[in-house]
C-alpha cells in the first residue's frame, strides 16, 4: 500500500496515498480559500481539519493543505509537511485496539515501525 | 520455595505507590520501548508500542485520575519520572502494557485480606482498585485488582482464559 508521509510539528504520520486527491500550498494556489473553520476550493465548501491540536502540537508557519476523500465526503487537511510516498506491506500495519480512543469517529487506524519510532495511519474513512 | 497457596505477583512502582499485579495476567516486562502519543486517545494512554508487530497500548497510571485516592499519586514518589518498564498483560483478547519502575517478583504466602488500609483511606490507590495490601517487612504493597482495574481503563472484558482465574476475586465482604 502506497503512503504519503507528513508531519503535524514533531509527530509524523501516514496517509493513504489513493486518498489525497490534491497536496495544496496555498502560496501557489488561487482557488483555496480559508473561511472561517472550514475552506473552500475551486466553490466547493470543505470542512477543515487541523490535527495540530489533536496533537497537541503549534501550527507551523507554512502548511500544506491535503484534499482527502474519505468514503463519505471530501475535507481538506493541514499539515506541516508532506516527506515522501512509500511502499507500506499491509501486514506491517498493526491495527489500533479501538477501545484506547477517548470518542468515536477516530482519526487513526493503525501503527508501522519507521525507524526510531512507529508511525500512525491516518484514518480517512473514520474521519470523513 | 513455595508454600501451599503462595501466588507469584509482579511488584511494581507507579507514581510512588508500590503496586502489584498477579502473575497470571502478566505475559512479558520489557524496557520502555518507543511509544508513540495517539490523538484522540484517553488521557490515560500514553500511546502505542510496537511489540512483536501488535500495537500495544501504553498504559500510564500516574495520568488515571480515578485510580487515585485523596493522597496519591506521587506520594514519596519520583513526580513526573516516566515508567522504565513496560508491563505487558493479556486480558482476554487485549494485550495492554503499564509503565512501572523497579519491577520484581513478590510472592504472596495464602489470601488474607487486607484491604483495611485501603478502606481508612491510608493507601494511594483508590480503594476500588485494591484486592488486597501485601506486607513485607515494613513495606506495603497494593495488590490490584485487574478485573476493575482494565474495565475502568476501557479494555473490553472477555471470557477469562485459564491464566486468569481467580485474579479477579473480590472481598466478599463487600469491601
């Protein structure tokens, strides 16, 4: 399974890579449009997902906009930093036990060793 | 060796209590190894660990509010230390580890319960969780109990497999 690799300030996760449909910077894209809590691309109102304070991390000063789509609706994510797309085996991927999250709807779906640390797998289908 | 009715339990320091957990439920102590915080999670979950390609979520008693009575935790304790020891235990199908320090064996000799401490309010450990106080020499040691212990930390009870029978007895007392 292919991943793109971000960063949210110190933690670093995965996003499946046939989910993000656009990496957006918005210092070279005209049509994304922050309003309010949500944004607006190309006219399509998106919910705005900010994981830096699930995280509990500060909002960097340049973010990347991911469009993500979920298998029900599209939203679109900040992050920090995209690092790179990599190959992930499926059985790397250890599942998450679903009774350490504190409400429904999580946000992360599995654990893959990465070097010095495991990273998460984001979970775009609980969270969309 | 061993007397008639001697139980084997896992001592372990958290928050300055000493704790103790039957052998039983205690598959493997392991050095911390990485663990990476989760988002969403209780407050109580430090994050996961990759052991043996599970997931396995870290446990940190020291952040469990209800786990504590009026005067812990960190009652003579080192405040603030992260566990040094991972210890993992098999609940039903759930795997979990609790972070600990200074992890050894213990050997309780018979069942006497002595649940006394916990009950006039002298133990750290919210009394819920106490099956019982093991001395030894001058020190005390909080026996947990893992049935109320794992239901209050939200890992799904399961039919107990043979590793766990009797963990969960309670005083019949009701106390």
């Amino acid at each position: 399974m292919k991943f793109l690799m971000v960063s949210v300030g110190q933690a670093r996760y995965a996003v499946q890579a046939d989910a993000v449909r656009r990496i957006l910077d918005p210092a070279q894209e005209a049509d994304l449009h922050l309003e309010g809590a949500g944004a607006v691309f190309r006219g399509e109102h998106l919910q705005l997902i900010d994981l830096h304070a699930a995280a509990g991390e500060s909002p960097g000063r340049a973010p990347v906009y991911l469009l993500l789509e979920g298998s029900h609706r599209r939203a679109i994510v900040r992050v920090d930093g995209t690092e790179a797309i990599r190959d992930v085996p499926a059985t790397d991927i250890a599942p998450l036990p679903p009774f350490i999250f504190a409400r429904p709807g999580r946000v992360f779906r599995g654990v893959f060793p990465d070097g010095p640390s495991p990273r998460l797998v984001l979970d775009q289908d609980g969270m969309l | 060796m061993s007397g008639p009715g001697a139980h084997w339990l896992i001592r372990f320091n958290v928050g300055g209590a000493e704790a103790a957990l039957p052998l039983g439920v205690v598959r493997e102590v392991v050095a911390r190894p990485p663990v990476v915080p989760v988002p969403g999670s209780h407050s109580f979950v430090s994050g996961v660990a990759l052991l043996g390609g599970v997931a396995l979520p870290v446990y940190d008693l020291r952040r469990f509010g209800a786990f504590w009575s009026a005067t812990g935790p960190d009652r003579g304790g080192p405040a603030g230390a992260p566990g040094e020891h991972l210890i993992v235990c098999d609940w039903g199908e759930a795997r979990l580890g609790l972070l600990g320090d200074r992890v050894d064996l213990l050997e309780q000799e018979g069942r006497g319960d002595d649940r006394g401490e916990a009950r006039e309010g002298g133990c750290a450990v919210s009394r819920k969780f106490v099956r019982d106080v093991v001395r030894r020499d001058e020190e005390s040691v909080i026996l947990l109990n893992p049935v109320t212990l794992f239901a209050s930390l939200g890992v799904p009870a399961a039919g107990p497999p043979r590793a766990m029978e009797g963990v969960g007895e309670d005083d019949p007392a009701g106390g």
